[in-house]
C-alpha cells in the first residue's frame, strides 16, 4: 500500500493553509515576508513623549505662548518706544491712558508704558536668575542627601531644618541691609569687576545695578530649602529602585547617579516647584521694593511700580493697575504652564 503525504491543510485542519514555496517545488512552506521598515515602530525618549503630552495641553501651550511674548515685548518695547523709560516730563505731570501715552504717565511725566516693560525685564531677570540660583543649590543639596543617607543626610538635613527656623523675609532683609550698600567689600568687589567694562565704575548710577546682583543672590540663596527637601524626598524613593542597582552593577559612579539616573526621574515635581517659585521670587522682590530694599529709582520693576501706584491709587489707578496686570498674568501663566509641564516630564505615565 502506498502511502500519501499528508498536505499542509490537512496537518492543521483548524488552521489557515500554509503558503507553499514554488522554488520548493511544493515541497515546504514558503519563509515569510520580510518585514518593511516603515512597519517599525519608532523609538522614543523622555523629551520626545514629554512635547509630545505637553503640546496636548492647550493650558500649558498657550500659558507658554503668553509669557514668550511677555518676554519678548519686555526686550522690544523700551527699545522701539520713543519714550525713554527714564525720561520725566514734570509740566506734562501724572496723566491718564491716551493714544501718545497708552497706559498713561507717572508724577514725573514718565511713560508708564516704557517704565512697565522696562520693569518686566528685572522682573523676570530677578525670578528666573534667582530661581536658576535656587534650582542648582538645592538639587545638589538634596540629591546627595538623599542618595547617600545615613549621618551625611542627617547632618544635610539638619543645616536645612537650622535655615527653616529664621523668618525667610526676614533673613532676606538683613542680607539686604547688610551687603546692600556701597560701603562694603562686595560693593568694591563689583567696581573692580565693572571696571572691566566702564570707565567710570565708581559712577553712582551703578549702584542700582549692585543692588538687583545682591537681590539675586539673597532669594536664590535662601530659596532653595523647600527644593532640597523635595529631591531628597523624590531619590529617596528611587534610589534602590532596580534601575539604579543595574547602573550601579556596571560600574557608574556616584555622580552620574545623582544627576544622570535619579534626578531626571524626578523632574516632574521639580519643575513644578521651579515653576511656581519664579512668581514667588518676584512677589517677594516686589515686597523688598516696596520696603526701599529691592529695586531703585531711577530703574523699575514691577514691584516697585506697584507699590509706588498704590501709594495713589484713588487719584492715579492706571498707576497700579497696569504693572499689577502683569505680575498678575505672569502669575498665573507660570501656574498653568507648572501643571502641564509635571504631567508631560512625569516618568510614569505609559505612552498614549
């Protein structure tokens, strides 16, 4: 009796019939298709996912857009203005909004809308430089605290919770008060540096200039401790996480844990932190402005704007209304845009 060899579909009577291969000569299947590059998926990163889930949040965006443009006409307007921010008219006096002064003059006559912009640029230089100040100082700090535990971050820890019992204002004051002044070595300091590129360094008109330096380094240099305890707290987690034993297995070393593995997994509240102390810090120099301890005439702020219109608010409200409107606006976009910025750097939220 012969025997018949069984066919493809009848091996697998419940399955699909088996492509034979005709250079086989009907003798096996055929191999399969090789697979098209356009069929791959295509790899990610961090940042890729993180614009891609940010651009999804019209808040964020638009929040983004609002301060690029903020920034952009505080560079733009005091330069294109005809009116010098500076420039006082005493005959023409305080007046209202008009089409030659569209937000109105000051007691001096001074274009409040050249003052507003102009004041925005220290502004945002006094929250973002002073913020940036804040973020290295306590991510460092934080970050080896966490990372490496036991007496190193008690004693980390305990210089934090020392700096957390003095009065932030307060303690902010008195550096101003103490280095805030042309009679110190910092002062003769900064002439030595800015003789580099004046000829005149001892010129009282730079003065104003030494003082916003100062404020930098006084909010970036007591800022921070709310920061290091939040990444000591974000390592902590993560530290023994198996990521981190892989890396540490193949030999990275401490430093390249701290800044390169642990701290980019806790960007999502990190960022939202910094976010949120950028109108914080520039609240606080508006407070410091209003004490005659930030920001100087001739220069502007917003602070100091604000204060100087509330002084006359019933008489002159365009005075406090228009810089109040930008800090509050930068308030608020700093908000939204924080909150789009945690979901879209959250590391753990899956790819959509």
């Amino acid at each position: 009796m012969s025997s018949v060899a069984p066919s493809p579909r009848a091996a697998d009577p419940g399955g699909p019939p088996a492509e034979v291969d005709p250079a086989a000569g009907g003798a096996g299947p055929r191999p399969p298709a090789p697979l098209r590059l356009d069929a791959i998926e295509q790899g990610s990163s961090l940042g890729r996912d993180a614009w891609r889930r940010l651009r999804k949040n019209r808040a964020a965006v638009a929040s983004g857009a609002v301060l690029v443009a903020m920034i952009v006409a505080c560079v733009l307007v005091p330069e294109l203005s005809s009116y010098r921010y500076d420039a006082a008219d005493l005959k023409l006096g305080a007046q209202p909004p008009s089409l030659a002064h569209w937000m109105g003059t000051d007691y001096f006559g001074r274009d409040l809308m050249a003052r507003v912009f102009f004041g925005g640029r220290i502004s945002f230089a006094v929250g973002i430089v002073a913020t940036l100040v804040s973020f290295v100082i306590g991510v460092s700090w934080g970050g080896v605290a966490g990372y490496f535990g036991g007496k190193i971050d008690a004693i980390m820890m305990r210089v934090v919770d020392v700096l957390y019992t003095f009065p932030f204002l307060i303690l902010v004051i008195l550096l101003m008060v103490f280095f805030a002044n042309d009679q110190t070595v910092l002062y003769r300091a900064f002439q030595a540096a800015l003789g580099l590129m004046v000829e005149d360094p001892s010129d009282p008109s730079y003065f104003p200039i030494f003082q916003i330096v100062v404020v930098f380094a006084a909010l970036g240099g007591i800022s921070w401790l709310t920061m290091a305890r939040i990444v000591r707290g974000q390592v902590i987690a993560l530290r023994n996480q198996p990521f981190i034993e892989s890396a540490r297995s193949i030999g990275v070393g401490h430093a390249a844990l701290i800044f390169r593995h642990l701290v980019p997994n806790a960007l999502g509240p990190i960022i939202v932190y910094t976010t949120l102390t950028i109108p914080e810090v520039m609240m606080t120099e508006a407070f410091l402005s209003f004490l005659g301890l930030g920001t100087q005439e001739p220069l502007s702020s917003w602070g100091l704007l604000a204060s100087t219109g509330a002084d006359a608010m019933d008489l002159f409200p365009w005075q406090l209304i228009f810089p109040a409107l930008m800090l509050a606006l930068t308030l608020i976009c700093f908000n939204f845009l924080g909150d789009g910025l945690r979901d879209a750097l959250d590391p753990r939220i899956r790819k959509d």
